[in-house]
C-alpha cells in the first residue's frame, strides 16, 4: 500500500420530511433567508406523494419557491 487512504463516500441524501437517506429525492421548494444562506427542500417519493408537494419545477412561473401542495382532485 502506498499510504494513500481511498476517498469516503458521500453520505446520501436525506429526506427533509421522514429524514431517511435516498437516492432518488426531488426538489419541492427553497426555503429564504434574510441573514445567511437559504436551502433547497427536497422530498423522497413516498413523502412527496403522500403530502401531495408539488416538484418546484412544476411551480407557476411567478412562484417564490416555497413549497407548494397540489391541488385536491
């Protein structure tokens, strides 16, 4: 060995709604800060389903980025 250690690898994701890591998560909103940096919220399949979250790449083009809930059927 050459005492070179491999690189870690990258935790994945978590879930802002249940907390548990995913691959898969989408981006349903930006939650705005007036003294530092904001963040991005992001949802897994299941808990974007189940709390109806629209994807933030569905919000009207006049949307802050907050998170938004689909419209009952």
């Amino acid at each position: 060995m050459n005492g070179v250690r491999p690189a870690a690898l990258a935790p994945a994701p978590l879930c802002d709604y249940c907390g548990h890591a995913h691959d898969t998560l989408i981006v349903v909103g930006v939650v705005h800060s007036a003294s530092g940096p904001g963040r991005t919220m992001r949802a897994c399949p299941p808990c974007r389903t189940a709390r109806r979250l629209l994807p933030l790449a569905d919000h009207p083009a006049d949307s802050l980025g907050l998170v938004l809930v689909e419209p009952r059927l």
